[in-house]
C-alpha cells in the first residue's frame, strides 16, 4: 500500500440501544480521504482489502472535492484494467465520470431525518453512500443499507411506542370514565338522602316555631307548664338555640346538597353532540369544588357579564377551566408557603415588613364584539394570533369577520409572575401532543370547539398572570 494512500478507518457504532433521539453519529462509518490526482491503482488493493467500504471521499489539497461509490468505481477500474490504462487513471479523472453532488449531512442528524432525505434522492442514487461530516470536520462515509435498516428499525420502535401509548389512553380514558360514572353514581345516593333531609327540615323548623309560640304564649298568660326537669333559664336557652340548630342544619344540608350536584355536573358524560350549556353555573360548580384547596389562604372573586347559552360539550370545558384554576391555586399555594418559610427564618422586625397582598384568583366572563378585538393588553404577535383565528372562525362559520362575537372566560391571579423559565416550560406544554399534558390537552379541547386560548405574564401592573380562553358564538 502506498504512503500515499492512509489506512481506512472504521468508525464502529454506540453501544447503546437505538431510539428515536438517536443521531448518525451512532451508526457505524468508514473513513478514507484521498487526493484527487491520486492514481486509481493505488486505490485497487484497498477496496479488495475492505470489501465493505462503501465508497471513497476526495480531497484537493485537503479541501472537500467529492466522493466515488465504490460500485462505479470498481467497474470503471476493471474497464480501465482490462483495457491496460489502470496506472494512468486518476481518481479526478474517474469522478469526472460521476459528477453528481452527493448527500452530505452532520454527524449530529437525527436518523430518522437523514433516512428521509436519503429516501427523497433518485432511484440511481438510492444504494449511493451518504457523506457524514464530523465534528473533527473531516469526512466519512456511510453505507445507505445501514441507514435504511436502522429507519426500519426506528420505525417499528415508533409504532410500538405509539401503540403502547394508544394503549395506556384508552385504559386512563375507560378507568375515568368509569370513576366518573361511580362519582356521578355516589353523587346520586347521597343526593336522595339530603333531599329527604332537606326537605324535612323546612316542616320540622315550621313545627319547631308553632311548639315554640304555643310554650311562649302559655308563659305570657302566667299559666304552670308541666315538671319537664327544666327550669325557667334552660327554658330560655332551648328557645334561642333551637331555631339557630335548625338554621345551621339546613345550611349543611343545603352545602352538602350543591357539593353533590357540582360532582354531578363535573362527572356529566358529554353525548354525541353538543348541546346549550349555562357557563356560570358550570363555573359555580366548579370553584365549588376547589374550595378545598384554597384552605382561606387564596381568595376568589367571580366578575359575570351577561353570557347567552354556549351549544358546547360542557363537560370537556369543565376539564379545561378546572386545569386552569388549579394552575394558579398550585403557583398561588406555593407561593404562600415560600413566603412562610420565609417570614420564619427572616430576622427584620415585624413592623419593617411590608405585608403581600392577598393571594387572588379572578374569574371575568363577558361577550366580545369587534370593537373589542384590539385589546392593548396583549403583545402584537399574540393579537397577529388572535386576528389569525378571527379570520378563521369567521370563514367556518361563513360569516363577515366584523359580525363575529366572541365569549371570554378569564382565569388570572396576582402575584409574582412567570419567569422566563415557567413561560418556556408554559409554553413546551402546550405545544405538546402528549396526552398526559393537562395543558395541551386542554388547548385541543379548546381548538376542537373553534376557540383560541391565549396566556400572558404579567397580566397587570407588572404582576399576576392570566389565561383566556375564547368560545365563538354560533
């Protein structure tokens, strides 16, 4: 072998396993760079010493020139030889031959990206190698065969991947639907008994009054009551409590009865096709249900506008307003317990800090008109957005654009708001397609109803942050 002319090198695969994230670099490559004006009888003995080289890179004065595949080259060396002019056939001669400007990609290309524009290039190129750059800059070589079995083999990784999360949806999808008919169902049993509670209560308050009116009038006339072990004071007491015991009752009957109807409503099965749904009093039930978790240290306020009857399946926008508050009852209750922590371990004096405000989450509901379409709190690429989705609407439901009215729910809170962090992280999760994503899940159940949902922090004055979702009126 000349000294001219290096060793090829094999440049051996990863160890590990192939997965979707894997790039051309975890393929094995072959690499040999040659001078042009090298003669292509030195090149012989190589390519009979490696029969799977795929092929030859070519350099001019070390700068890139092209590359040969190895089955052209072999028969235009094999014409040469047999016609006696081998010694004088150089490599730059022999790629005058085949010209065409091969597929070059960097090492760091993902296979399934590098499979796909290999699979683009014509049918004579198909078998031709692919040149891979190295990090180092050099130049080397690999075999199409290898590529195309490791797409197929990433490929069938895809599928059982997507089968597998198919899968696991359809199970999570029947194992909620299945806890919702229970909830609905204890819903319901604990609803007949309240009703009976409730209803009674009235009578036994109204019983409760006449029994006491008849013992105040016989106290009234001087008239002696009976030996009931009671005496004048406890009398008094019985009196005034009895009715407060009632009244206490019926509100724990009257608590436990809208708990039970907001599950209801929460756990209500969406049929086939939409139907009218009041807004409000899905919201009602809804903020019903986080109560609990606002333990006093969060406060909410609901602002209604005036809101017609949305046709909607009522219980996949239940789903996305409760992600929604609860997105802010997390950030808000961590909030709160940071500055906890915080105030246990400061050493200022009490009276040198400056009290946070409440923690707050809104709720606003009102109709927009066109007037309303240019809102000076949002960014101009998130209004470009919005008019994007205007025009949209506006076209599916065969109507002007100026005629459009839209309904807006607006969860916000007050606070910190998101650091540039949370907002990536906001914004991964919603252009994700990965069913677990609340978030994502959401912005599809969303869009599936023609509507836009938009976010922004801070919201107002510097701080807070809000979400809004927006429902077209049909």
């Amino acid at each position: 072998m000349s000294a001219l002319v290096p060793r090829p090198r094999y440049l051996p695969p990863t160890d590990s396993l192939l997965s979707l994230e894997s790039t051309v670099c975890d393929l094995g490559r072959y690499h040999l760079q040659v001078e042009v004006g090298l003669s292509c009888a030195e090149i012989w003995p190589i390519l009979n010493q490696y029969p799977k080289l795929p092929g030859v890179v070519l350099l001019r004065q070390g700068q890139w020139y092209g590359m040969i595949p190895r089955l052209p080259l072999m028969e235009l060396m094999l014409r040469s030889h047999l016609e006696g002019n081998l010694k004088t056939l150089t490599l730059a001669i022999a790629h005058s031959y085949h010209p065409q400007m091969p597929l070059c990609m960097a090492a760091e290309t993902p296979i399934l990206t590098a499979a796909q524009q290999a699979l683009r290039r014509s049918l004579p190129d198909q078998s031709a190698p692919i040149v891979v750059q190295e990090s180092t800059g050099d130049y080397s070589l690999l075999d199409a065969h290898e590529l195309n079995v490791a797409h197929w083999q990433l490929r069938g990784i895809e599928v059982q991947s997507r089968y597998e999360r198919t899968q696991i949806h359809m199970i999570r999808h029947d194992k909620m639907a299945n806890l919702g008919r229970l909830v609905d169902g204890v819903a319901h049993e604990i609803l007949d008994p309240v009703g009976f509670i409730w209803g009674n209560l009235s009578h036994i308050a109204d019983y409760t009054e006449q029994l006491l009116q008849v013992v105040a009038a016989y106290r009234q006339q001087g008239a002696l009551l009976p030996e009931m072990g009671l005496d004048e004071e406890e009398l008094d007491y019985l009196q005034q409590d009895l009715p407060k015991a009632i009244a206490s009752t019926q509100t724990g009957a009257k608590r436990l009865k809208n708990l039970a109807s907001s599950l209801q409503n929460f756990c209500h099965m969406d049929e086939v096709y939409p139907k009218p749904a009041d807004l409000h009093e899905a919201l009602d039930s809804l903020v019903l249900l986080v109560n609990s978790r606002l333990n006093g240290e969060v406060h909410l306020t609901r602002t209604y506008g005036h809101l017609p009857p949305l046709t909607c399946h009522i219980g996949q926008l239940n789903q996305v307003f409760i992600t929604l508050l609860l997105q802010f009852v997390d950030e808000l209750l961590s909030d709160v317990a940071h500055r906890s922590v915080a105030a246990n371990l400061a050493t200022a004096l009490p009276s040198q800090a400056i009290a946070p405000p409440m923690p707050d989450i809104s709720i606003t509901t009102q109709v927009l008109s066109p007037s309303d379409r240019h809102q000076p709190t949002w960014t101009s690429r998130e209004q470009d957005s919005f008019e994007a989705w205007i025009q949209a609407t506006a076209h599916a439901q065969a109507i002007a654009p100026s005629a459009q009215r839209w309904i807006s729910i607006q969860v916000s809170r007050n606070g910190a708001p998101w650091t540039a962090a949370q907002h990536q992280e906001l914004a991964n999760a919603l252009a994700s397609d990965r069913w677990h994503q609340p978030l994502a899940l959401s912005h599809r159940m969303i869009a599936a109803h023609g509507g836009c949902l938009r976010w922004r922090s801070p919201h107002r004055d510097g701080v807070g942050a809000a979400f809004e979702v927006l429902l077209p009126l049909v």
